[in-house]
C-alpha cells in the first residue's frame, strides 16, 4: 500500500530559469530514487508552509507564517504585528528558531495588517 507526501522544495536558479522547468528537474531526480511522482509543479518564489518562519527580501526580521493563499501569505512577527506579502518578497529563514521561541513572543494581541 502507497499513500501520498507532500515535499515543499525550493530551488535558487539562474534569473532566465522557468518555473515549470526546475519543477520537472526535481521530479525527474524522484523518479530516478523509484519514487512514483504524482503533481509536480513551480511556483515563482518561496513557498513556505503555516508555522514556518520566513524573512522578507528586504529585511532580517523573523516573521512567522500564519496562512498562505493566491494572493501571498499572512505573517506575524515577534511583536504580533501583521503583514501580507506577496510569495517572490519571502525568503527562509536562515536562522533556526524554535517553537518556544515564537510561543513566548506572539502571546500579545498586535497588531493587525489592514487589507
């Protein structure tokens, strides 16, 4: 009996790569370890999963992701403010940062990001 995982990857490529293309290279590599591949797709940007911490391009603040749609994706930071951010503008955290970590530092209300 099989049953069905989900691996979130992402890949730094060259500026010309395609999306699409870097999607069909790690499914390609799958299927060479005889893993059966059902969906592979790109999407353009990091795409973090709820609860993971990220940084913005353009900053070093921690934000934690709270939810992720379409349109970007919902994050919060230690001082509970919020933000939407579109998914190209987000990076993983370079720094490991524990569970605790956020528990102690969202316990506030903050802020809430309008929009």
């Amino acid at each position: 009996m099989t049953r069905l995982v989900t691996v979130l990857v992402t890949l730094a490529v060259p500026e010309e790569a395609d999306t699409e293309d870097a999607a069909a290279l790690v499914a390609d590599a799958a299927v060479c370890t005889a893993l059966e591949v059902v969906s592979a797709a790109g999407v353009e940007g990091h795409l973090p999963v709820p609860g993971s911490v990220v940084q913005h391009r353009s900053g070093r603040q921690p934000w934690r992701v709270e939810t992720v749609t379409g349109e970007g994706a919902m994050l919060r930071n230690l001082a509970g403010d919020w933000a939407r951010m579109p998914l190209t503008a987000l990076e993983p955290d370079q720094v490991e940062r524990t569970v605790e970590y956020w528990a102690g530092g969202l316990s506030g209300g903050g802020r809430r990001a309008a929009g």
